[in-house]
C-alpha cells in the first residue's frame, strides 16, 4: 500500500523529471540529437534510483504516468493524456449531450483548476470562482488526473449528483459540495442604454451565434442614441477563437488584424478583419480573470488596434488550436498544436490581456484575512463598470486624477496586474495547494 507521503514523493520526483525533460525540450531547436539523449538518460537514471533506492517499493506506473502529466501541465494546461480505456470512454461520450455543471477547466498545480463557471450553471449557483480548485471529484483525487477525464466526470444525466471536493484560497480545508447536473443553457447577450448616451452590451458567452447577437444589439442602441460603448466581456470563457475573431470583426476596419495563429509545425496565419464592421462608436471593453478563448482575441485585438481602451483585471489565458494525437497502445495525447497570438505578438495563452486600465473586484465568496466573508460590492457600485463608464466619458486625459491602480496612473499597459483588496493572486500567479 502506498502511503501518502510516498505519494507525495512520486509528484514532486514527477515534478523534478519535468522540469528536466523541459530543458532539452526548449534547447530542443538548437541541440544535437546527443544532447537531447543526455537529457533522457538523467531521466532514466533517477527513474532507477526511485525504482531500486527509495525507502520503499515504487509503483512505476504511478511515477510514470506523474511525469507525463507534469510534463503536458507545464507546457500546456490544457492538454491531457489518456490511457487507452480513459480514451475509449472520451471518444465514446464526448458526442453525447449530457447534461454537466457548467465549468470551465484546466491544470492547475498538478490539479483540476477552474477557469470559471459559466454564470446561471449549477457551479456558478455554488459560488465556484477561477481561484478554485477541483481537489477531488466523487471522491477520486484530481492530481495527476487527465483534463478531458474530469471533464467527463463531471457530465452525466439531468438530475444526477456529483460531489467536488473545492480548495478556495486562503481556506485550508477542502469544502465539499454535491451539484447536481443540468443542462447548462448559455447566457444570451444582453444590452440597455446608460446615462450620458452610453450603450452596454453584456457578453457573457460566445458560443453559437452570439458574435450575430451583438450586432443585433448594437444596432438597437444606436437607434436608441446611443454614442459610446462598453462591451461587458467580464466571466465569458465559452466559445473559441473563431467566436472572438467574429466579435473583433464588428469593430474593426476591414484589412485590420485581429489576430495570428503559428505553431512548431504550424506556418503563421494572419486573421484580418473582413469587413463586417457594424460599430465605430468610441468604445472601453471590460474584462475580468474569468475571460478566455475566443472573448480573449477579441479583447487583445481591440486594445492592440487602439480601437478600445480595456478596464478589469488580466484575463485567465486560453485561445489555441488542439489536437488528438494517439499512441500505438491506444492511449492518447490532446495537445495544443498552435496558438493564437495578439497583433503585438503576445501569445493570449502564456499571459492573457493586461488591460490599459487595471481594476479589480470583490467577487462573492471572498474573504478578507480573518477568514471573514466580504460582502460583494452591490450592482450600482460596480467597480468595473464605473471605471468603464469614466474612461469613456472622461477620456484617458482626466484618468490621472482618479487613478484605478498605480499601473493605471503610470500608463503602463504592460504593467503587472493589480492585486485585489484581499491580495488574491491572478490565478497563474497563486501558490500550489498543499498535499494532503
């Protein structure tokens, strides 16, 4: 029987592997094949003192299996490896629309991390947020587990259970929660005219037709008079990069880039903006650390293009392009294959959009040090939201006065982003949860 600590062992010893197969790897384009061989013979060497050193007998299988997911999680946090009975249950379930909880997820510390929950979901309902992690799923550790094996834990049959076990910042000890599946409907957009001629379209999902939603919606506005904008992209982290480049598509002039796409084996593809523009209102789009994929491009593209200032908090980082790779003893690898890049070069998946105007929030949930629950600002102290509004009415010229954040006064759009009132990190920057 293994116990724990050996356990723990097992993923640090994986941890430590990775790290040195990462370091041929990034050497990989100007090593020779001997130095590449130097790398996989440290490899195997500490495999063999684990195997035949270690205070107790290993199970190599265990050891193996850590590495490899190690090595996906540090490279990609969205890949997974599956053996070959998790691989024939995926492709056999992946086409069947079950209902779900409504999460979005990635690795995270060698755990199920959430990206966010998409909002009116039975996970949304719970209180799960982006700084949560899954640390079990009806029982079964998520450490070392596969992305898309998780996903498939959490789908299931309208009405039926599952029981996540969540560690919330700054919370020692895993909370259970039992969420009960459900057809996940995804959030239609929304838009009503402010004061002061300032339209607001909310985004809170880009799967489907919504990119044709919101040109429906912003005609609508202007009818009503409207003569500024703010896009809503706060907590959008559903439908892909496509989606995004068609959101982009309505605010830019044709022939404008929205985004580019390259990888190892891929060429780089430019996406340039064809036309469809509905919109040449002044506009500030607001986004928070639970925007991904496809609301991402977009975001990067309007800031890049200077065709919006962007208000809230760094975005989480996911936008590219995967593939199922399968291995001869049928197991298989889901791997990102290229990634989309902001026209500045940046790839959206390594680190996310700095906004120009860094703001953060107080989400529900929150605590402050004592482990006390902080109330959420009420809507009409929307904290984005206002700063959104007075970037656009104001100007960035009178920003200086109020500023969101001591990046926001230097106009520094690469600054680091700003920290919230409980000094909860961005989720790529937080600490690793501690073994249990």
């Amino acid at each position: 029987m293994i116990n724990s600590r050996f356990k723990f062992f097992v993923a640090s010893a994986s941890t430590c592997l990775v790290f040195v197969l990462l370091f041929g790897a990034m050497r990989g384009k100007s090593a020779s094949p001997e130095d590449t061989y130097k790398h996989l013979a440290v490899y195997t060497e500490v495999l063999s003192h684990i195997k035949n050193d270690y205070v107790e007998e290993p199970d190599m299988k265990s050891v193996t299996v850590g590495a490899v997911n190690g090595l996906l999680e540090a490279i990609d946090p969205y890949a997974s490896y599956l053996n070959a009975d998790q691989y024939k249950q995926w492709m056999k379930s992946k086409d069947q629309h079950k209902a779900s909880v409504g999460l979005i997820l990635s690795k995270k510390f060698g755990y199920v991390g959430i990206v966010d929950a998409i909002p009116g979901s039975p996970a949304a309902k719970a209180g799960l947020s982006t700084t949560d992690v899954l640390e079990t799923i009806n029982g079964v550790a998520t450490r070392d587990m596969p992305l898309a094996f998780a996903e498939l834990l959490l789908q299931g049959d309208p009405g039926t259970t599952v029981e996540v076990g969540v560690l919330r910042f700054r919370k020692p000890e895993p909370q259970k929660l039992t969420l009960t599946r459900a057809v996940v409907q995804y959030p239609a957009v929304t838009a009503k005219l402010l004061p002061d001629q300032v339209g607001l379209v909310q985004v809170q999902s880009l799967e489907g037709r919504n990119a044709a939603e919101v040109a429906a919606k912003l005609q609508d506005l202007e009818k009503q008079g409207a003569k500024k904008l703010v896009l809503d992209l706060r907590h959008c982290a559903t439908g892909g990069p496509d989606e995004g480049v068609k959101l982009a598509d309505l605010f830019l002039d044709k022939g404008r880039e929205i985004s580019y796409t390259q990888g190892q084996k891929s060429p780089r593809a430019d996406i340039l903006a064809d036309g469809t523009q509905v919109d040449r209102l002044p506009m500030v789009v607001i986004v928070n650390r639970g925007t991904a994929d496809g609301a991402e491009v977009a975001a990067a593209a309007l800031l890049d293009d200077h065709r919006a200032d962007v208000v809230g908090e760094r975005t989480y980082g996911d936008a590219s392009i995967r593939k199922t790779i399968t291995m001869e003893d049928g197991s298989a690898v889901i791997l990102s294959v290229a990634k989309y890049y902001s026209p500045s070069g940046k790839a959206i998946q390594d680190v996310g959009v700095t906004p120009s105007v860094p703001v953060t929030e107080v989400d529900a949930g929150a605590t402050d040090d004592d482990g006390n629950p902080i109330e959420p600002q009420p809507q009409s102290e929307d904290l984005l939201l206002k700063k959104a509004i007075e970037v656009i009415t104001k100007g960035r010229t009178d920003l200086a006065s109020t500023p969101a954040s001591p990046a926001a006064a230097s106009g520094s759009k690469d600054a680091p982003p700003v920290l919230t009132p409980l000094n909860v990190p961005h989720p790529q920057q937080q600490q690793p949860p501690q073994p249990r």
